[in-house]
C-alpha cells in the first residue's frame, strides 16, 4: 500500500472509524444445544453483545456457533457468537477454572452470566432410549451438576462479573423446582428463609442425596424428583446471591416444556421462545420499565426472582 493511499484513508476516515465499541460479554453455558444455543442466538444478535457458547464439548460449541453465524447471515441479522476455545464441564472444577482464565484473559470482563447447563437424568420421554440410572444413583449426579456445578461456575465467574458496570446473572431452572414438591411446611419455610445461607443450602442439598442412597428420603418429606429438587436449589441460590450481591442481577427462569433433547423432543414449547425470557432479562433495565421512578423513590431491583413466559412467577407457582 503506497504511502500517499495510507494518507488518503487517514485523512478522508475519521479515527472513530477504526475503533471498535467494546461489546457486552454474555456467557452461556451448555450453549451448544437446545435452549441454551437459543439463548446465545438471541443475546448474540443484539448489536451490543458477544455470546460466548460454552460447552462440555468444545467441537459442538463450534458447530453451534457457526450454525449461529451462518443463520445470522442468510436471515441479515448478524449474530456475534463465539464458541469457547476450551471445555466447560460443570462436573470437572479445572475446566471451569480454565474457561475463567481464558475469559479473564480475552475479555476481562462478564457481563451477563446464562447458567443453562443440566442433566435430567431418566425423563419419562427418555425411557428405553438412555441408559437407566437407578434412583438412588441419580441423586448425587443430579445434584453434583445442576446445583453444585452451577454454584461453582457463579462463583468463580463473580470477579468477572464484578467488573460490569451492569451485571446479572441468568439462571435457567423449571416449575420442577417449584416450593410445592417439598411435602413439610417447615422444609417450605428452611428453603425460603431469609437467612438462608449458601453454606446451609449445601447442606440441604446433600442431605437429599445421602437420604436418597440411604432410602429414607420419603420419610424424611422429600420428594421422588433429584431433577426437581436440583432446580429448587438453584431458585433458592438465586435468592441468596441477590441479597449477598445487590450489584448483581440474580434471576431464575422458568422456560417452560420445551422441545429439546432433554424430553425426546416431545416439548410443547419452541426453544427458540423459552429462550426469550433469559434474553429478556439480559436486556433488561436493573429496575424494569420505570427503572429512573423506582430509582427515585427508593431502587426497587428486579433481582432475586423467579421469572416464567416475560413476567415475574411466585416460587409457589400459584
Ligand atoms: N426442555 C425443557 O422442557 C426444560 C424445561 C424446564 C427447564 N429446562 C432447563 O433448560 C436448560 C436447557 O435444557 P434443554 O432442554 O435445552 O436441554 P438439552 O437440549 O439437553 O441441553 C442441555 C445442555 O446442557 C449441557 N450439559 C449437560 N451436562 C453438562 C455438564 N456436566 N457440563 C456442561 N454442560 C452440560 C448439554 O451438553 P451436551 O450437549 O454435551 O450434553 C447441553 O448443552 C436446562 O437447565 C434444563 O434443565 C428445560
């Protein structure tokens, strides 16, 4: 390029022109699939934000991320999704430091966090077609990667986060989870307090587990679901991590039954919808339409709830 050209371009582009406006980062786990590769479709087509698809398996992350673009494309609304150069196994505590280290390093920053990767061990629609996992076995794997791997995902991401000028975190849980599955009014009144703290909850959650292995979580008025009450854990850490972190959004969504490989693909709802609730909240002002009027009389922040279909769901489900 001669020089006279170089001039030219410096002299006829304004500066501006070669800079690029920094992006929101948002991550989602289990992002190569299903609601989560929806999720990442409709946060990364927003102009303002990168979706980075993390994945157990990086080789589907990029299939997912490429698909994404490729969509993107034809349709003429670009889709700034990346899939995650290394695994995120929410089972494997190293690759969860990894993928940290390698975010740190590129992007130094999250934005908005989508905890959308679970197992659903032995749904009815998956009878005959999935290796059966006796109910006593499910318990600890249920629970060790919806509850504990989501948990040990947050709070490695939360320096990361910490550095958003407007983070939040995302969630995704399910009306499995619902406070009504717990059959004592003093269980309700253990998972709703609010001085529940995240270490007693730990504790719950592994009491279900040895009570299920030792064959008296029933007398002790747990319920037959592991999925279920995984996912009541997670409603219950959302709760927890709003009060201890007000600077944090902290939502649970309920994206309803949707048609993914978790049930066979017999789901009633489009993924592509159930994904519109945790876009929705990613997007979102910290304090909903009248964010600057509650600000005013006293900050009223859309945190620490449980959304379902765009609008706030009680735990109860009433
Ligand atoms: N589908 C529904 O009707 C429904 C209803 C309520 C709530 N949900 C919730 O919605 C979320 C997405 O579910 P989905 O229906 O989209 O299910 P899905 O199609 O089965 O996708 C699940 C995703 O989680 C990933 N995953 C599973 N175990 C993992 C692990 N140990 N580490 C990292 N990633 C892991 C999967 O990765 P692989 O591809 O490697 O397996 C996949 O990317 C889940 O939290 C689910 O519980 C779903």
């Amino acid at each position: 390029m001669s020089i006279t050209f170089l001039l030219l371009l410096t002299t006829a582009i304004p500066i501006a022109a070669f800079s690029t406006p920094t992006k929101k980062i948002a991550l989602i786990t289990g992002g190569n699939k299903g609601i989560g590769k929806e999720i990442a479709r409709r946060i990364g087509t927003e102009p303002d934000f990168t979706a980075i698809i993390a994945s157990r398996n990086v080789e589907l992350g990029r299939a997912a991320a490429n698909e994404l673009i490729a969509h993107g494309e034809k349709e003429g609304c670009e889709c700034d999704a990346v899939a995650l150069p290394v695994p995120l196994d929410l089972t494997d505590a190293v690759s969860i430091s990894n993928a940290f280290g390698y975010i740190e390093k590129e992007y130094g920053v999250v934005d908005v966090l989508v905890n959308n990767a679970a197992i659903c061990l032995n749904d009815p629609t998956l009878y005959g077609k999935v290796e059966y996992t006796p109910f006593e076995r499910q318990a600890g794997i249920t629970i060790r990667t919806n509850f504990f791997g989501t948990l040990e995902v947050i709070q490695s991401f939360l320096p990361l986060l910490k550095k958003s000028s407007s983070p939040r975190i995302i969630n995704v849980a399910s009306a499995a989870g619902r406070l009504s599955i717990l059959r004592s009014q003093s269980s309700i009144d253990e998972f709703t307090s609010e001085e529940l703290t995240i270490p007693h909850l730990c504790n719950l959650m592994n009491q279900f587990v040895s009570d299920v292995e030792d064959g008296t979580h029933t007398s002790k008025g747990w319920p037959n679901t592991c999925y279920g009450v995984s996912k009541l854990g997670i409603i219950a850490l959302t709760r927890i991590m709003a009060r201890q972190h007000p600077d944090i959004m902290v939502n649970s969504v309920d994206p309803g039954y949707c048609k993914t490989d978790q049930n066979d693909n017999r789901g009633v709802v489009d993924p592509a919808d159930g994904a519109y609730t945790p876009y929705l909240l990613a997007l979102m002002e910290r304090g909903g339409e009248d964010e600057e009027e509650e600000e005013e009389e006293g900050e009223e922040i859309l945190s620490g709830l449980h959304f379902y279909e765009g609008a706030e769901m009680p735990w109860s489900y009433q």
